[in-house]
C-alpha cells in the first residue's frame, strides 16, 4: 500500500525525501529500543556497523534507488514484473552465502507459480492501454506518443537498473542474515535505515548535479501538507512497521519463505487501485491472485515438511 505514496512524494525529490524518511525512521526506531532495554554497548562495534552499512546501502540505495530511477525509462507495469526476479536472487544468494540447504524442486515449483501469476496479471493490466493505443493510432500525434511509450517500456537502461535493483535487495536481505549485526533487531535495524538514508542523502548530490532533479525540485516544488502526510505514512508503516518485520522475518525464517511477499506485492496493489481509484479487476486478476496464492502455499508447505523430517528423529530418539 506504499507505492501510491512513494510515487506521490518523490514527485518532490526522490532520493532526498526518501533519505530524510529512513534517517527519521531510523531515531525513531532506536528511541523504541532504548525504551525497550534491548540497547547493548557491543551493538555498536566495527563489524556491526559494517554489516548494517552493507544491507543499508543495498536496501535503501540500490534496491529503492534502482527502482525510483527505472520508473522514469521504463513503464511501471515492466518495473513491477522484474521485481519477480528477487526470490530467484534471495534463493540463490541465500544458498551462496550461507551455505544453506539447495532448494528443492517444489520450492523452484512454486517460484515459478508466483512468476507466472505476475505475468498474468500485468497482462491484465497492459492489455486494455495496448488496445487503446490500437485504436487511437489513426492520429499522427497520438501515433508518435504511443511509439515513446513503447520504446521507454523496453529501455535498456530502464531493465538494467531494475536487474541491479533487484540484485541489491536480495544481497542485502541476504546479508542481514549474516553474523556480525546487532543482537536486537531494533536496533540493526535502527542502524541500517540510518547508514541507508544518510547514503541516499549522499547520493542526491550527484543525482541533482546531473539531472537537476533533487534539491532544484524540492525549492521549485516544495512538499504541501498532504505530501508531509504521505511521507509520514511512509515513515510509519513502510519504514517502522513494513522494514523492520522484513528485517525481523529474514533472521527467523528461509530466504524462499520470505521471498514469497514479492508475489503478494502487486496483489495488494491492484486492491489498493480498485478501492481508491476504481479499477477493475477482471477474470485474469482472480487467475493472477490464484497463481500468486497459489506460490506462496507450495513454498510453505515445502519448507513446513522438511522441518518435520528433519525434526522426526530427534523427536523418537
């Protein structure tokens, strides 16, 4: 439910606005842990800050930043659809860096489900405005506009930053899993938002000196209330409650397993659009959702079997 809100306050400076939402979620987050008691003097050691820089900048900035830079060359439906890439990454990576157990046929079986469920349901979506187009192209002006449509959907560029998006955020889900971090969740959590914001932050200079698209847009078009409200959203419960559960969920449950929320991603999407903007949702919408669902049930209950076998002996012994 945060895309709508990310796509509306970065109208104002993506890379800035996003920046000063995980530096203030960040204090936030760290001032629950001091309330909580879980702030150690050991969290705060080389090699936790290390840790907490490398998933920081692999989250925030590259998987974040890749995505807010490809929707700008390529149309949003492709943008979603390469986002199914990343539980192919997590698996990998997962397997790669933590030595963990190969993934087995039926968990392969249920990635692929979710991909497919994907796919169905951006032709849901890309259908109708491929048809519009059709019928419109009578007019010369019309014509040329949907050739530029065509041509920034399939950018080069548009596709390789949202391969390196995708990369950056399963390495850095990945690497959240490593030891070295903090003992609490809250605060390696607390410290990754803030090593990611500041690193976002860092980045906008380049990115405005460039494309004049950050600090130039944010006096040109200053943030109103309503934005204010939509940055605050996004620091509630896409930065405090959404990060912070991914963050506490890669440290207790499987790669493949938390990968699953890339396939109920563009479900909620769709309902959000439907409920606030009235799209419709058609039969290949339910075909989708089916898919999708589908996916995320063959994973558990992969993953909930090999936990039984390999519980079994332990348990008659």
């Amino acid at each position: 439910s945060t895309y709508l809100a990310i796509k509306l306050v970065s109208q104002h400076g993506a890379f800035v606005l996003a920046g000063s939402r995980f530096l203030c979620a960040a204090i936030l987050l760290f001032a629950i842990a001091c309330w909580q008691g879980v702030v150690r003097r050991s969290d705060f050691t080389v090699k936790s800050w290390s840790n907490a820089a490398v998933v920081g900048c692999c989250l925030m900035l590259i998987g974040n930043g890749g995505v807010a830079i490809a929707t700008k060359t390529v149309d949003s439906g492709i943008v979603a659809l390469m986002t199914a890439i990343t539980p192919l990454w997590l698996v990998g990576l997962d397997r790669i860096l933590h030595k963990s157990h190969r993934p087995t046929k039926t968990v392969w079986i249920g990635i692929a489900l979710g991909i497919c469920g994907i796919v169905v349901l951006k032709a849901d979506i890309l259908l109708p405005a491929g048809l519009a187009a059709t019928s419109t192209a009578a007019s010369s002006s019309t014509t040329t506009a949907t050739t530029a449509a065509v041509s920034t959907a399939v950018s080069s560029v548009g596709i390789v930053t949202m391969i390196v998006a995708t990369f950056g955020w399963a390495l850095g889900s990945v690497w959240s899993k490593r030891p070295g971090g903090a003992h609490s969740p809250l605060v390696a959590t607390s410290m990754q938002m803030l090593v990611g914001g500041v690193a976002m932050l860092i980045a906008s200079v380049p990115k405005e000196l460039a494309f004049h698209d950050e600090w130039s847009l944010l006096r040109s078009s200053p943030p109103d209330f309503i934005t204010w409200m939509q940055w605050s959203y996004l620091v509630v419960f896409g930065s405090l409650c959404g990060f912070t559960a991914y963050i506490w969920l890669l440290r207790h449950q499987p790669a493949s397993r938390v990968a699953t929320y890339a396939y109920v991603n563009p479900l909620v999407a769709i309902l959000v659009g439907w409920i606030f903007i009235g799209e419709s949702i058609g039969s290949r919408t339910i075909l989708a959702a089916a898919l999708m669902l589908g996916g995320v049930a063959v994973i558990q209950v992969s993953n909930a079997r090999k936990m039984l076998f390999t519980r079994a002996p332990i348990a008659a012994e």
